[in-house]
C-alpha cells in the first residue's frame, strides 16, 4: 500500500489563525533576492538565490543568530520560494524568527529538472549558500579580506542601505538550519558539509518532517507521484550509482 502523508491531529482554529497571520506577514514583508556566485543575476529558472529579510530590531544588541530556512516539495521545481504553496510549507518561519530576535534567510536552490539540479548540484547549492552568507555579512560589515563591492551586488529590489544593514546583521558564526521535509535532508546534509569550515558555524538544526533515509524514503515512495527520491538521486538504491 502507498503510504498516505498527513497531519494526524487537526490543528487548533487559534493556531491555524496564527499561521494564517504569520504567513501573510511573510507575503506582505520587505527582503532582498541575491544571487549566488558565480552567478551575476538571479536566473530566470528562480533557482539559486538567498531571500535577505531586514535586520530585526533589537535596540543595537546583536542577532541571536540567523535562521536559513531550507523549503521543502519532494526536490521537484513547482514547490519553491513563490510557489502556490506557501513556500513549500514555509513561509510563515521567517517572521516567526525575526520576530524574536534573529535575522533571517530563506534559500533557494537548484530542484531536480533545473540545469545540474538533483544531486549533488541542489546540494552544493546549499552548501556553497552557507559560505556565500559569511562572505556577504563580512563585506557589508567591512570585516572581509577580499569584501564584495555590496553596492554592485543586483539584488532584487536594489539593496541600498537597509539592505546592507540586512547583510551586516547576519550571524554566519551562529547559523540556525531550518529544514522542511527535503529541505530537512539538506539542512542534515549541509551541517556535515560545512562542519569543518572556519568561515561558518551551525549552531543547530531543525529539520521538520525530513527525509532523513534516502534509500526508506524510496521504498515508501515518498511525494505526491512516488518518485522524489529517484529523481533527486538520478538512481535507485538496486542500480549501481546507488
């Protein structure tokens, strides 16, 4: 039989409201989209870019730490960022954790039909994410060997100095990975990935729902058409490549 997924306790109508009111927070929110090198602009595909909220207030003291919220959707191109959905599942984490006090990215990156999407290339993409925060929040803070021109930097809507504040109020020594479902198995992925870099620390990860076993996650047949976790790996765990 094909495993169904759903929730197995209905939500309270008071937490469907709050949910409801942190989601069209998120819709109604300023942020930035940045590219990541090497790229010089966002792609048309809407793949590989980090969406930069504006710096919380919090009276001058520092950020808590960043929260990188990873969306989900079985790896596959019609969940994403602006998607129908709600980001995946996510939209409403961003103001949930800038409200509190830290600062905030969602990432967005390579899916399965998107040009070197799928493994590995959806998960460099992450990776490379991670390190490209620091290298972001060094050049805006003016602590970087080798800064980034911040100004040229095309963001979409431009950055200027609110947006440059964003970048200087990141905490890559304190990142917080927050992962839905396939985003949580990257953000499991990604804090091994970067664990030996010095530009970069994960304070923690919270990784909702994830597909934590690849190979179980098969077997299950995991998504909506029973195919996410071949079509994001290229294999099967019975084929060699497996």
């Amino acid at each position: 039989l094909k495993p169904v997924w759903r929730e197995t306790a209905p939500r309270s109508s008071a937490a469907r409201r709050a949910i409801a009111a942190l989601t069209l927070l998120a819709r109604m929110a300023k942020f930035w989209d940045v590219p990541l090198p090497p790229d010089a602009s966002i792609p048309e595909d809407r793949s590989r870019f980090l969406r930069v909220h504006p710096a919380p207030e919090a009276g001058g003291a520092e950020k808590h730490g960043t929260a990188v919220i990873i969306h989900g959707g079985y790896w596959k191109n019609r969940f994403g960022l602006d998607d129908e959905y709600g980001n995946a599942g996510t939209a409403s984490l961003a103001p949930y954790f800038l409200q509190r006090g830290f600062s905030a990215v969602e990432l967005e990156y390579r899916r399965c039909d998107h040009p070197g999407g799928g493994w590995p290339g959806t998960n460099e993409d992450v990776a490379d994410a991670l390190k490209f925060i620091a290298q972001l929040r060094d050049s805006a803070a003016g602590g970087a060997e080798t800064p980034l021109d911040v100004s040229r930097i095309a963001a979409s809507p431009a950055l200027g100095d609110e947006g440059a504040k964003a970048l200087a109020s990141l905490r890559p020594d304190r990142l917080i990975l927050v992962g839905h479902s396939a985003g949580g198995c990257l953000a499991l992925w990604a804090a091994h990935a970067v664990a030996a870099s010095t530009a970069v620390h994960v304070a923690a990860v919270v990784a909702c729902a994830p597909v934590a076993d690849l190979a179980r996650g098969h077997e299950l047949r995991v998504s909506d058409e029973g195919d996410a976790v071949e079509l994001y790996m290229k294999c099967t765990p019975d084929t060699e490549e497996g």
